[in-house]
C-alpha cells in the first residue's frame, strides 16, 4: 500500500510542477504581449502626430504619338480610341526629412 501511496504523491508532484512551469511561461508571454502593445501604441501615436505635407501636383502632358495606316486599295472604316490615360507616381517617402 505504501508502495501506490509513493507512486501517487510523484504523479502528482510532476502534475504540479508541470502546472507551474506552465503558468510561469504563460505569464511571461502575457507580459511579453503587454510591452509589444505599448511600444506598438508609442509609434502608432508618433504617426498619428505627424504632419501632413500638403502639395499641389500638376501634369503636363504633350502626346505627339501618331497612327500611320496604309491601306492602299482597302475599303472600310478604322476606329482608333483617342482617350489615354497617364498615371503620376509621387514618392511620398522622399517628401519627409
């Protein structure tokens, strides 16, 4: 009888410990979380502080692009699309100091 009673306070011995040791790291990813958050919400306040750079941007565009068709003896109508389409791209990282 002796001999289970030994075996059953090791058993639980290992259970708690292990209950222990599992705390103890989950507590300490808690607070590993909790520092994360902080700093995380230190730089999300730093931007939300910056000022914006306003800027007026203009394009101009002079499109001397030509359609040269030749269509010796052909009969039929050629429709060319006339509208373009030109994208600005402003490097917003280069406006900041």
């Amino acid at each position: 009888m002796k001999k289970w009673t030994w075996i059953l306070m090791a058993v639980l011995a290992v259970i708690t410990s292990l209950a222990i040791t599992i705390a103890t790291l989950e507590g300490a990813h808690r607070r590993s979380l909790a520092k994360q958050v902080k700093e995380q919400s230190v730089v999300i306040d730093s931007l939300l502080k910056r000022k914006p750079a306003m800027m007026d941007v203009k394009l101009y565009v002079t499109d001397r692009s030509k359609n040269n068709i030749y269509g010796r003896y052909n009969k039929g109508t050629i429709t060319i699309p006339t509208v373009k389409t030109y994208k600005l791209e402003v490097d917003s990282l280069a406006i900041y100091n």
